[in-house]
C-alpha cells in the first residue's frame, strides 16, 4: 500500500460522476475499482490522504496516469469567469473530480450501454458482461475480480446472449462493433493518436455511436477536454443558466473538466435534487 496526499481528488466524486462504471463504494471513504487488469482500493482519510492498496511501481506505472494526477486541476477553476455564478458553485462543489484516462474500448462499450439508461443499471449490464466474458483473475489476498472483456472476447456473441445481459437493442449495436473492430473497419489504435475532430469522425462509423455517446468516449477515454457531451443533465443547464449559449470560447482546452463540474453538481447537489 501506499499513500498520497493530494488536492482536488476525491475518489467519491469521481465514482458519482457518470464517467466511470466499474468504481463502487465498499465501505466508509472506501472505493473499489478495476481498470485494465488492475483492481485497487483506495481509502479517503482526513487532511487530503488517500491509501492505495497497490505497491509503488503499479501506481507510478498506471494509477498516476489513470487518475489524471499531475494535471493542476485547481487551474481550471482558477478560470472560470469571477462573473459565473452558478459555474463557480458548480466548480466547488465538485472540486475533487478528475477526467480519467480510461480504456478506449472499454468507454467504447460502456457508452453505447448508457444510451437510454442510468447508472445503476449500466453497471450492472457491464458487471455481468465482465463476469460472462472477461478473464477472472484474483489479487494478493484472494479477492475474486473479472476483467473487462475485449473485443476478441466478444467475437461470436450473439445478440440473444447480450439480451440476456440486459443490453436489450443494444445487443446488435455491440455485435456490430466488435466486428468493425476486428476486422479492422475501424482501428482503436489509430484513433489514440488522432486529434478531437478526426477520432470524433472516426468512431461515429462504429454502430449505435452518436453525438452524446462519442464525446462520452473522446472525454473519458482519449483525454481530449476540449469536449463537452450534453445529455439530457446538461440540457438543462445550459437552457436555464446559459440560455445566450455556454462561453466555451472562455475555456478552451478545459470544456471537459466544466462539463463534470455541471453534471455533478446537478445531478448531487441537494437543492437540484
């Protein structure tokens, strides 16, 4: 185990914000989550500390990067016009929230599963896919996990089986990329390395992916923040708070740390409830 201290990182905030569905609270400031092969759980104690129940050189080697934890955070709210009221709050009150630089397919997957969905119940769908279809490992102590599972895992998967996950009509959308991926209509590798717009286009050929779901993955897991996906939680806002239109020009670069402030704050925030 180690242990960090470390301003605006909170491990609750960033489990309730919609951007990660295999973290989950396991006890009091207790979080557990697995993520490319690795499970971890981290404790949130007093004074900004946090344990890590890895060793050094896996959380040097992926959870630094992972968590986003070099990046200054407190800058982008820095940034934000003294004038913005309901921003300002917004930015407080999800302070501890980070962009996680998450697993391309995995977000890929995840996405397409949210459409017409909540949180709970995508979770859910994505435990059970993992358990059906991923490779069962176990840690140190003996703790049972199952990784995601990638698109050869998938491969030959009908759309009867994904029904019975609870994908529903998204069964064909899964099925049908899986074989983009595979048979190399689409190529994940290739899209790391593009920039916003080009890996925007390129995975809107991938099925079921649309506006909303593909600035989801571009956010969450190709790290671009200069996106800002608006879903039904942000339509909201920007109606009744921006209705002169959002000042993205203001923050260019940090879209994406904004749009997480938003979405938490409205969907937590007790007077919002």
């Amino acid at each position: 185990m180690i242990e960090i201290t470390k301003e605006n990182f909170r491990p609750g905030q960033i489990c309730a914000s919609g951007q990660c569905f295999r973290m989950n609270p396991v006890g009091e400031n207790l979080y557990a989550l697995i993520a490319g092969g690795h499970y971890l759980e981290i404790e949130e104690r007093e004074d900004k500390r946090f344990i890590f129940s890895c060793d050094e050189e896996e959380f040097e080697c992926f959870w630094r990067e992972y968590f986003d934890l070099d990046k200054d955070y407190h800058s982008c709210m820095e940034a934000i016009d003294p004038g913005d009221a309901y921003l300002l709050k917004a930015a407080y009150f999800g302070s501890g929230i980070r962009i996680l630089r998450q697993d391309l397919w995995e977000m890929i997957v995840s996405f397409i599963v949210s459409q017409q969905n909540h949180i709970r119940r995508i979770k859910k769908i994505l435990e059970l896919l993992s358990k059906r279809y991923g490779k069962r490992c176990h840690t140190e102590e003996g703790k049972i996990y199952y990784c995601f599972p990638g698109p050869e895992e998938l491969l030959g998967i009908e759309e009867e089986e994904f029904r019975d996950c609870g994908l529903g009509y998204r069964s064909r959308y899964i099925k049908n990329t899986v074989n983009s991926v595979l048979s190399g209509e689409v190529d994940l590798e290739k899209i790391k390395e593009m920039p916003y717009m080009d890996a925007r286009a390129e995975l809107m050929k991938l099925s079921g992916v649309g506006g909303k779901v593909v600035d989801c993955i571009c956010l969450f897991a190709l790290h671009h923040l200069e996106t800002f996906p608006v879903d039904t939680h942000i339509q909201k806002v920007l109606k009744h708070q921006y209705p002169q239109g959002f000042p993205f020009e203001k923050y260019e670069g940090s879209q994406g740390v904004l749009q997480q402030y938003i979405f938490y704050y409205d969907l937590h925030y007790p007077e919002n409830s």
